[in-house]
C-alpha cells in the first residue's frame, strides 16, 4: 500500500470516527457514576436507587421582594406544568386542592382516628372528653372559622377530619398556606415545588428547563413592575454549573495544552508540520476511546472527558519519540527504517502502559471502569496510529534542528557526569526512597465523593437560603422501612413512625416527615373502624354529652349511621393518584419486587441515636448516603491501589520476560515505581489530601515512567540512540508535563488531583531516567 | 354536589370573612355624615355606598345552626378603609380578628393565628372582591359576580332591600343568598342564607363613615391587636 493511500485512510477514518463521536457527545457530572455498580450491600444498594428517585428529581423556587410575589409565583407555577421536563408542580392549595384532600379523607375519617386505637378512641369517648369535645365544638362554632365546622360538624361531631388535617398540616409544616399560595415559614417569600421528568444529573434537559425557568421569571416579574428575586434550590442547577464548569475547564485545558505543545514543537522541530502529523495520535486514540464509549446509551462524564486529554500527554510520547528518532537517523532514513528501529521500544512501553489501564478498566466503578476503558482504547489505537499512518506523512529523514542538537548534548552530557559520579545517581534513589518514607505514612485521604466534583459555593449558599425558608428535610439521610409488600411496609412504617416520634420527644431529633401522615396500613386503619363500632352506644354518648352544651338531640344521627356503615373503604395508596397529596407516595417506593417506605429526618441529632430509636425492628435501616458513599469510596480506594500495585506487578513481569535480564528489567520499572511512591511521599509531606482519583493517576505515572524506564534501558543496550532517546524523552516529559500542569490549574478537584499527581509524578520519574541509563549501561 | 360543596367549606373561613364585609357598606346610622338621602334604586344605593369612605360599626351578629338549640351571639366591631382594608375585631362570646389587606386575610384568636393569599382561591378572591367592589360603589364588577334585586320600600320610611345570589354554581354552593336591608344611607341589617339552611343575622348600630385614619391608625384598626371596642 502506497504512502498517500495510507494518509487518506487515516483522514477519512479518523473523520469518520470523529463525526460519530462529536454526533453523540453527552456527557453528565452524576456523583452516581462514582458510586461502585455491584455492590452488594442492601444499604448500598438502597442509597444507590434513592441518588436518583423522586427526592432527588426535586425543586424549590422563591420569590420574594415584594407583594406580588405570590401573585407571581402562581402564574410562574402554571407556566410551568406546560413545560416538557416538568412531571409536577405544586404553588399552594387551591380550591381544587381543597376539594381533593376532603374527598380523600373526609368519607375515610373513621379510619383514621388514632394510631393506638383501643386506647385512644375509648378515651375520646368518655364522657368527660366528650363533654370536653362538645364545648370546644361551641366554642368553635362562635370563631372566624365557624362556618367550616358548622358545614362537618353534623357528621363529624368528633372532629375526626379535623384530626386528619391537622395531622396533614403539620407534615407540611414547611409551608403555611391554607387556601393560599405556599409561603416559606417566614411569610416573606412565594414558594413553588416541582418534580423533573429526567434526572437532575441529565444536564441537557436541566439546562433548558433552567434557562426557561429565568426566562418566565423575568417576563412576569416585568409584568408585575418589576423587584421580586428569584431563588431555586436542587442538585439540577448544581449538576449543570458543575457541567459548565467542567466545559469551562476542557476549553481551557484543550487552549493551554494545545498553545504549549505546539511551542514546544517549534522549538525543538522548528515546525508546526510536526505537531499537525503528531496530533493526530492523541486525536486518533481520543477519538475512537470516545466513540466506543459513546456507543452505548448512556451518557460519558465529564471526569472522563478530563481525564481522556491526559491521552494527549500520553500518547503524543509515541510520534515524538519516531519523530525525535527520525530526525537523528542517517539522512535520507525512510520513516518506516526508523520504524522498524524503535519498535520494540514503541510496543513494550504501549503494552505496559495499556495493561496498566486495563487493570483500572476492571474497576467496580463505573467512572473509574469508564476511564480505564477510554484508556485502554486509546493507548493501543495511537500506538498502532504512530506505527502505521505516522510515517506516511513523515518525509526522508533530514538532520536533527539546533534544539535538538543541544538537549541531545546536554543529555549525554549528564549521562557522563553522572557516570563519572555514580554517588549522585545512587543518591538520588536514595532521596527517592527517603521522600517516600517520610511522606507516605503522613498521607491524608479523603473519602468524600462529594469533594470530587466542585460546585459554586454562590449556588450552595443560594440552595441553603431557600431550603432554610421550608423546613425541608437533611438532605442524604432517612430511614427507610423495606417489606416485600406494601401493607407490610406500612405496618412497619408505623412502626418506625413511633420510634422516631419518641426519638424526637427525646430530643434526638427535631422532627420528621413521615408517609404516616398521610396513610396507614388497612391493618391499622380497620382496627380504628372496629374499635369505633365497638361501642355500642355511641350515638347515645354523643347525644348526652352535645346535648348538655346546647347542641340538639339527633343532631349527629347521621355520625352513628356512617360508623355503622362507611360509605368509603379504607384509604390506600392507590387512591392517591390524581389527588393534590400525589406527592406524598414519592416516599413509597418499589425496590427490585420489594416495597421501602422513606422517613425524611430534621435535624438528626446523629446516626447513632437515630440507630438507637430503630433497634430491634428488623428491615428499618438508617441510611447516612455520605457515609455510606464515603466508606465505599474508602473501600475502592483502597480497591484501587492494590489494582495500582496489581498493574505494577503484571508489568514488571512483562517487562522480565520481555528483556530476560533481571537487572534491566527492575531498573525499566523502577524509574516508574520510585516516581509513584515519591509522588505520594511529596503529597504527604506538603499535608496535600489525596483521593481515589488521586489512587487512579498513580497509574498514568506508573504507564508513563515505566515507558522512560525502557526507552533508557533500551538506549542503555543501543548506545548510539543515548542522545536521541534521552533528548525524545526530555520533549515528550515536557509535554505531558504541560498538559497535566494545565490540569491542575482546574476548578474541579477530581482533575486537578490528576494533574498535580500525574504533573509531579512524571516529573520524578524524568529525573530518574539518566541513572537508570547509567545503571543499566554498566550491567 | 354534596362532596364539592362541602370541601369547599375547608375556605369557609374567607366567605365568614366575606359575611362580615358587607356590614359597613351601608350608611352612618347615628348621622355622623348628616342628611340621609333614600336611593330609589340600585345605581343611586351605589352611589351613596361609593362615597362612604372609611367606616366603623359596631354589629351583632346572631348564628343559627340546625346542630344548635339556641343561636350563637357575636358582637365587635368592624372597619373599612377604602379601597381594600377591611378589620372584623369580635369581642364576644371571644376575642377574635379578622383583617382583610393586600389580597390577604389574617384571623386570629385565642389559639394562633393564620394568613391565607388569595390569589389560589377563585371562591375566596371572587367573595372577599366583592366586598370591596360594593364599597367601591363598583356596580358593574357586582353584576359580574351576583344576580341582584333591589327594593326601594318607597312606603317604610324610605327603606330598601337588596338581595344578591351569586352567579357562580361553586359560591351558590355555599352561600344561597344574601339579604341587606336598610333605611335611606343606613344598612341596618344583614342576612346570609346558606345552602344548608343555616343563616347568620348582622345587626348594625353606632355607625360612623367619611373616617380617615392616620398611618399609626391604620396599623393599629387593621392588625390582630384590635384598637378599643367602644367606637
């Protein structure tokens, strides 16, 4: 095949691949992508389906400033039910609203009345309590409310429905309202809740729904002249400003890493010709790394996107090493002689680095496993870019540019002093060693995922602002009651009910938001009925107590027939759907054929009182998602660094089978395994907290310094290539080091952990490349 | 029916609010704005109403309920400041507050108190409008909302009635009708008919209209702590 033949297939496939990739680029920042796919663990596994349930798929907005701000958030709340990404938006009880808690409850009021129904309901009908009952009911038929009891007393003389909505308002305490809009507690801001469609972590969808949401605001604000402010909190609007903080930094990271290296290029090739034919291993590799991960249906994250230009600082070592080798060839050399010189080189530093991601790439992370693919992909297909298209583009081989001449000198320069001071070389090992010792029993590891992904701390303290003006449940901690069926769960959410509401008297707590509110079990439920209808005299009881106080005889007959025979059964979670309290089943949720109920906690005064107030009741957990997420995190970190040392271990092997010399075969891995270890030890020293990303870009310094261990081993055994492998290595350590260097300047913590690790990292394992070369010449 | 018309009560609240914003929107019944002029019909009523200004009265109010053996008694007084304040202070058989400003109602007693908006609720919006629109004199906005039948009793010393039944089919659930009688500028009574049978009686008396109240003043009439209860 003729040189231009292979030039055009490389375009057009890299084109092709390219076009597929950019086609269906999405990306998502879930903190769920970092959370282990298989584990085990039922609480795990439980934290991991509530990330994105409906307590998640959740917004609160304000508005405030001034006295159309209710006004206004009614009308933004209607426009807003039209919008696609909506599934449900709730501003207040209307009369609708009003009409549909009655129908629910009302013909169910006897159902309902007590949570310790023997005990409670034969106390209320006592009769002094209802003598006690029937001159509250008079008392109350003289107040500004008299006409709603006047309308429920006949049939409710003991204020059963009463009872029930009390019990509903103080669930929704959050919001004072009544027949108006939501308000925050304070009374000083409009407040509208909506549920998403997608999830807050599809930023796509979130972006639109966002920009629309300013959109409508500031139209209606203008209409109502103009002042009010709008405040929203929900992970959506942080998912999507850490999207675009991620974007932000690629762009940034891509200018800065492009804009270095092609000064590099010029200074040490006196051509951008250069760079554009070496370019194109980096693109090749990202490009069909990106398409693969790409191929399937869910998004890639943004890290991965980051971490996929850490490719760039890896794989454009291969066409500057055959570019750096080309240049001191004997000229008139075709590329593909020097090829074929420096291709077991090419091939065994491409191996190692590739086996050293695939070891990531089986990762129990969908991140990390995301990653470790997009590497293990992309190595290979830039190796093979440089082995096979490279040279089609390259000419005859000319003479080495000024630059080149001098780093090549002042290479073997070093390489001969060192010789002459062997002291020096062995020294710097021993700093090494001592670096590590020193620095890395003081490593500090930090376990929160959360600190991963860096969010706005404008955004936070705005989200903060509005969940303070509800009194909203902590976010990321609830108990949850699991059942196989739904009754069942019921009944043990009434039983977690009762704990936590003693917990809460105890002062463990400040209080709840409970499914209990709301709906109890058919057990409890027609244990109230029965308990009701038990007493046989009840409309006698009734009559001689409400008589006394001036109500008439018979007056409640109407009571005592639907006791007898109630026009409605027991409530259960079905009759819900379509009614204004819809949203009070999100917390009753189907879990792989099992029913959890999800208890939301205020104020928690801590998960071992919390762990306290449940002991004993089989199947209700208390469920800490930060501290769960954070011993996972601990648990794969530490899954990591042994998949660290487990990589190294496969390449030292490679790497003795493939030079049959002990001696050379440690001194090829040890110029990447003193870098790593001294990496952590200077991380260590400097108190700079290190994390599982961290853990993961051990092995982008562990692939990279092993391929400067056998580039000198190598030039060790073929002297007459000191000068220019020394001088390929120093380029291509100064590019990766750029690139990388860029990537520590980033706002997200999770790339910046890369660049830092990887940037110092490979810096350490350059400066060992001439004692490894002067160590292994001598053997 | 049964089930919209009573889960409506749940606002019941805003239409007791509405039952007692009618009361000032006769005239001075002690003469404080002087010479008494008799509307001979509905536009003329209007007139008079739209020029009343700020009010206060004392009122009794009597409760019948089918439940009860004897009538309930509330007496208190009551407030308006045009356009839109309106301040219920009962005395008697407790003390309770209601106040009506900025498309808010506020009621307190003994036990707290609550604020409603009444911007969700069209019953409540379209009752506790209307009371403005009759101080306002608003005639067309109280067609909008009411069938109305004006008597001038040209033979009862200048006396007149006038009944309002709500055009909607959700207020008519609750309210049948409502009853004004009064005498020249005087409205002397009120009567609420509701669709269960039970009514409710305002008597007024001491009435003063043409008030203007200073900013403290306003404060103190239209807030849950009720000024003096002598006029």
């Amino acid at each position: 095949m003729n040189e231009a033949r292979v030039r055009w297939i490389t375009v057009v496939l890299l084109t092709t691949v390219g076009l597929y990739g950019a086609s269906r680029l999405e990306f998502t920042s879930s903190i769920k992508h970092f959370i282990p796919s298989e584990a085990d663990a039922e609480l795990v596994e439980l934290s991991l389906e509530l990330v994105d349930s409906p307590l998640v798929r959740r917004m609160v907005i304000s508005v405030g400033g001034g006295p159309k701000r209710g006004e206004v958030a009614v009308a933004l709340a209607e426009s807003l039910r039209a919008h696609p990404e909506v599934a449900w938006v709730e501003s207040g009880f209307d009369d609708q609203a009003l009409r549909g808690v009655y129908e629910l409850y009302f013909d169910r009021r006897m159902y309902l009345i007590s949570e310790d129904p023997t005990v409670e309901i034969r106390a209320m009908l006592e009769p002094e309590a209802l003598a006690g009952r029937a001159a509250d009911l008079r008392r109350k038929l003289a107040e500004p409310g008299s006409m709603l009891v006047s309308r429920t007393a006949p049939e409710d003389p003991l204020g059963l429905f009463e009872r029930i909505v009390e019990r509903i308002r103080a669930a929704q305490s959050a919001l004072s309202g009544g027949a108006g809009s939501f308000e925050s507690a304070s009374g000083e801001h409009a407040i509208v809740l909506l549920g998403l469609r997608s999830s807050p972590f599809d930023s796509g969808p979130q972006a639109k729904l966002l920009g629309y949401i300013d959109s409508e605001f500031a139209r209606l604000d203008s209409a109502a002249g103009g002042g009010l402010e709008l405040e929203m909190s929900g992970v959506n609007r942080i998912a999507v400003a850490s999207e675009q903080s991620i974007r932000g930094d690629a762009n940034f990271i891509s200018a800065v890493s492009i804009s270095v290296v092609s000064a590099l290029f010029l200074l040490v090739f006196r051509s951008l010709r250069h760079l554009a034919i070496a370019i194109l291993t980096p693109l090749a590799g990202f490009a069909v790394a990106m398409a693969v991960a790409l191929s399937g249906e869910d998004p890639v994250h943004g890290i991965t996107l980051g971490f996929g230009f850490v490719l760039i600082g890896v794989a454009i070592d291969y066409p500057i090493h055959l570019m750096n080798h080309h240049a001191f060839a004997p000229a008139g050399t075709r590329p593909r002689d020097t090829v074929v010189r420096i291709r077991s080189s090419l091939l065994l530093s491409g191996l190692t680095t590739t086996l050293a991601f695939i070891a990531l790439a089986l990762s129990d992370f969908p991140g990390l496993r995301e990653m470790g693919t997009f590497a293990a992909i992309g190595i290979p297909v830039s190796l093979m870019v440089t082995l096979v298209s490279i040279p089609a583009f390259m000419g005859p081989s000319t003479s080495p540019s000024p630059t080149q001449n001098v780093l090549a000198s002042a290479s073997i320069g070093l390489v001969r002093w060192l010789d002459a001071h062997r002291v020096v070389a062995a020294a710097i090992f021993g700093v090494y060693g001592m670096i590590s010792l020193a620095g890395i029993p003081q490593l500090r590891w930090e376990d929160d995922p959360s600190t991963l992904i860096a969010a706005d701390p404008a955004l936070l303290a705005e989200s903060e602002r509005v969940r303070q003006r509800i009194v909203d449940f902590d976010s990321g901690r609830f108990v949850v009651g699991l059942a196989p069926e739904v009754e069942a769960a019921l009944v043990l959410n009434e039983q977690i009910h009762r704990r936590l509401e003693q917990a809460t008297a105890a002062g463990h707590l400040e209080g709840i938001i409970s499914l209990q509110s709301f709906l109890w079990s058919q057990t409890l439920q027609r244990e109230n009925l029965r308990t009701l209808q038990s007493v046989s005299d009840l409309g006698d009881r009734i009559d001689r107590a409400y008589g006394a106080s001036g109500f008439r005889r018979d007056a409640f007959r109407n009571f005592d027939a639907t006791v007898a025979k109630p026009q409605a059964a027991p409530l259960r979670p079905e009759d819900f759907a379509g009614s204004p309290l819809e949203r009070a089943l999100d917390s009753l949720i189907e879990l792989d054929g099992r029913w959890a109920v999800v208890t939301y906690l205020r104020g928690a005064e801590s998960g071992e009182a919390i762990r306290n107030a449940l002991a004993g009741l089989d199947d209700a957990y208390y469920v800490d998602q930060k501290e769960i997420v954070a011993d996972i995190y601990q648990g794969y970190r530490r899954s990591t660094v042994r998949m660290v040392v487990f990589g190294s271990v496969i390449v030292f092997v490679v790497l003795q089978l493939r030079y049959r010399n002990p001696r050379h075969g440690l001194l090829a891995f040890v110029c990447a395994a003193l870098a790593a270890l001294a990496t952590y030890g200077i991380f260590g020293l400097l108190d700079v907290p290190v994390n599982v990303v961290s853990a993961i870009s051990l092995l982008v310094v562990l692939g990279m310094g092993v391929d400067y261990g056998i580039f000198s081993v190598d030039a060790a055994r073929s002297p007459e290539r000191l000068g220019a492998t020394l001088s390929s290595v120093l380029v291509s350590c100064l590019t990766s080091v750029f690139v990388f260097g860029a990537l520590a300047f980033s706002e997200q913590p999770a790339l910046r952990a890369i660049g830092l690790t990887t940037g110092i990292g490979i810096l350490f394992a350059l400066a060992l490349v001439p004692a490894v070369f002067v160590l292994a010449r001598r053997t | 029916m049964r089930r919209a018309r009573t889960g409506l009560a749940l606002i019941l609240p805003i239409f007791w609010v509405m039952s007692g914003a009618w009361i000032p929107s006769g005239e001075a019944a002690n003469g404080s704005n002087g010479e008494a002029r008799t509307p001979t019909n509905l536009d003329s009523l209007m007139e008079l109403l739209s020029t009343s200004g700020g009010v206060r009265a004392r009122f009794q109010e009597s409760r019948h309920l089918s439940i009860l053996t004897d009538p309930i008694e509330t007496d208190g007084m009551l407030y308006f400041a045009p356009p839109d304040r309106l301040a219920r202070h009962a005395n008697r058989p407790g003390r309770s507050s209601i106040v009506v400003q900025a498309g808010r109602v506020t009621f307190g007693d003994e036990t707290g108190q609550r604020t409603f908006d009444l911007s969700s609720s069209v019953v409540a919006r379209t009752l506790v409008s209307n009371l403005m629109v009759v101080f306002r004199g608003d005639l067309e906005s109280l067609r909008a909302q009411h069938l109305i039948s004006f008597h001038p009793n040209g033979g009862n010393g200048g006396g007149w009635t006038l009944e309002l039944e709500p055009r909607s089919r959700i207020v008519r659930g609750i309210i049948e009708r409502v009853r004004f009688t009064g005498t020249g500028r005087q409205l002397t009574a009120m009567e609420t008919h509701e669709s269960n049978g039970d009514r409710t009686i305002l008597r007024f008396s001491d009435i003063e209209t043409g008030l203007a109240w200073d900013t403290s003043e306003l404060e103190r009439i239209f807030s849950l702590d009720p000024p003096d209860a002598t006029p």
